[in-house]
C-alpha cells in the first residue's frame, strides 16, 4: 500500500503497533490509543508520517474530531479490550469497548465515505468446535463474554456493508505472536512464557499440554491484514489468519525452554473452566484463494525473532 492516508485504531498495540510501522514509511497514518492495553514505546511517535492521538474510541467528540481532520482511504479497526479471560472477570467492559467501540468506528466511516474497512476478530468467535480445522463456514459458537463480543462487532461489519455499502473486511486472528506483543496476565501465552522463561521460572502449562493451536508469526498477520484492503475480492467477506499447521501446547513450551536455555522447566496448572477448546486450527484456504494469502514463516523461524527481540529490550538485558 502507498501513497495512502490510513487509521490505525489501537495501533500501540501488539498487531497495531506492527501494522503502523509496515505502513508509515510509504504512507500517512493516523492511531488512536488509550493506552489501556498498548504502549507508546512500540511507536516511532517522532515519525513524520505518524499522528498519534492518545484516546479512546469510545469518546465520540475525539473519534468524530479525528475523522474530520483526516481524509482517510482506509481505516484498520484494531482497538479492543483483550482477550478471554479479562472479559469473563469484566464482562461489561468488553461490551462497551469492543461493541459500541466498534459501532462508533463503523458510524464514522459511514459518515466519512471511508473507501476500505478492516475489522480485526478473532478465532474465539468459533467457540470450542469439533477438532477439525475452522473454516469459515462454520457457525460461530462464542464461549466468552469477549468471544461474543468480537462476534458482535464481525457481525455489525458485514450490516454495515449489506445496509449501508461500506466495505469492509473481517479478518479472524489464530494466536498472532512476536516482537511488539509485551507479557502481562491478560496476554497470550508465547510473551508470557517468554517472559517467565528469561526469569529462569517454570513455564505454566494449562491442562494436560496436549492441546493444540495454530501460532502465526506476526509478519504474517500483517500480511493478511493489507491484504484483506487490497483485494476487492475481500469486500464483505471474513478471512481466517492462521498458518495451518497445528503445534501441541506442550510441544511449544518445550521450544522455548529450550531456546532460551531456562533452568526452571514446566508447571501444570488448572485449565480455566471457560477454556473449553481442545485443538484450535485454521483452515487458511479461501485467504490463500481469493486474497493470495502465503504464510511464510515457520514456528521455529518466529520464536527465535521473538527471543531476540526480548533480548533486545531494557527490561530483559
Ligand atoms: N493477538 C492475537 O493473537 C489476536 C487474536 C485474535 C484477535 N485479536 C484482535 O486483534 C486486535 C489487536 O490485537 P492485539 O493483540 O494487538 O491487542 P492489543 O491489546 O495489544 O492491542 C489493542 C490496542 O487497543 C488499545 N485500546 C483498547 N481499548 C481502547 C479504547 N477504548 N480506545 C482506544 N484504544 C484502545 C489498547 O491500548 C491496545 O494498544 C484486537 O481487536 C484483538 O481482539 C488479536
């Protein structure tokens, strides 16, 4: 993409953050953040090409102010209250953000004629499934408060383009990892087992460790991510990012203990009751036809990238 003036929203973010800096050097961006989950650091905020508003979407003045100060050609809704277990202690949190957050992003771009619209969701939409692959087909079955409200938000996209003509895209994240994404009790699994194995503890297996997910290098997210606004094809559509290949829990663990040489080995601790998905693998089919969507890189490939970024960081030298 180039040549384009482009919304970023919670772009401090793991994804966002990563987004903007792909964009910025042949673009113009413009991020909203609050901060909530994101962090200022992940941005260049001196970059000539970037506007950064700190903020939140839910302040309708500030949202509204942003969209008309700006002329945007696309605008990538990424901003949400994250993930499964903080909504199931929240839930209400998760509704306003991630619901009427996205109603207000959808209501500006309505107002604003935005040409290309991008709504990141997510996998839990799918709920806990049957053990095959998730295609896009499937009827969704959201076991969280979060679930349901990434759903919510997918299902408001497609409205507004059958409704009202707004194109826009649903991309559906499968576990997105690498530099950018920093540990914390709500975040996913690969920067807190990092974390916890650069400080030499054990890394916390839930359940059995036989579970198993498909990690996606984040690179690639962000490759699918452009695509999805590129490809008229991609218009009113919803696209899994996965890579296809499924890795065991256990086996994950293993590879970065190993990596990072930590002395402190495994710990299994109770699977959270909510936490009801045996194996969570995305069927990247219909991205790879209609969008040309390749994933590229490998597992092995990803973590060691991401180890060197934690290597590379203050807090970890
Ligand atoms: N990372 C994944 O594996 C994954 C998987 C599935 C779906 N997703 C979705 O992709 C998107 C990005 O995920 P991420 O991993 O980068 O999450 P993240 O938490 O790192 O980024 C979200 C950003 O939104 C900001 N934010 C939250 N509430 C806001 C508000 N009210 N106003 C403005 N900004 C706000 C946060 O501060 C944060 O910087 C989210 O919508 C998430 O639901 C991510």
């Amino acid at each position: 993409m180039e040549g384009k003036t482009v919304l970023v929203t919670g772009g401090c973010g793991a994804i966002g953050s990563n987004l903007v800096k792909r964009l910025l050097p042949n673009n113009k961006v413009v991020t909203i953040d609050d901060l909530s989950e994101g962090f200022e650091k992940n941005l260049d905020l001196t970059h000539e090409n970037l506007t950064y508003v700190n903020g939140s979407i839910l302040d309708r003045a500030l949202l509204g102010k942003v969209f008309d100060d700006h002329s945007f050609d696309v605008v990538f809704h990424l901003a949400a209250a994250f993930a499964n277990q903080k909504s199931v202690e929240n839930p209400r949190h998760d509704l306003e953000v991630n619901i009427d957050g996205t109603m207000f992003v959808l209501e500006e771009c309505r107002k604003h004629d935005i040409p290309r619209v991008m709504y990141a969701s997510s996998s839990s939409s799918y709920g806990p499934g049957n053990g095959d692959p998730f295609t896009e087909l499937m009827v969704p079955d959201p076991s969280t408060p979060y679930a349901v409200s990434k759903l919510a938000g997918e299902y408001y996209s497609l409205v507004y383009h059958k409704v009202y003509g707004l194109n826009t895209t649903i991309i559906r994240y499968f576990n997105s990892f690498g530099p950018g994404e920093w540990p914390g009790k709500y975040r996913n699994v690969i920067p807190r087992w990092f974390d916890m194995a650069l400080k030499g503890k054990p890394l916390t297996i839930r359940g059995t460790g036989e579970a198993t997910r498909d990690f996606t290098y984040i690179d690639d997210t962000i490759d699918i991510t452009l695509l999805a606004v590129e490809h008229p094809k991609a218009i009113g559509q919803v696209f899994n990012s996965g890579t296809g290949t499924p890795t065991k829990v256990i086996d994950l663990a293993n590879k970065i203990n190993g990596l990072t040489g930590n002395p402190g080995g495994l710990e299994t601790i109770q699977m959270p009751h909510w936490d009801n998905v045996p194996d969570r693998l995305a069927s990247i089919g219909k991205a790879k036809e209609l969008l040309g969507y390749n994933p590229k890189v490998s597992l092995d490939e990803g973590l060691r990238k991401t180890y060197e970024w934690f290597k590379s960081q203050e807090d970890y030298k």
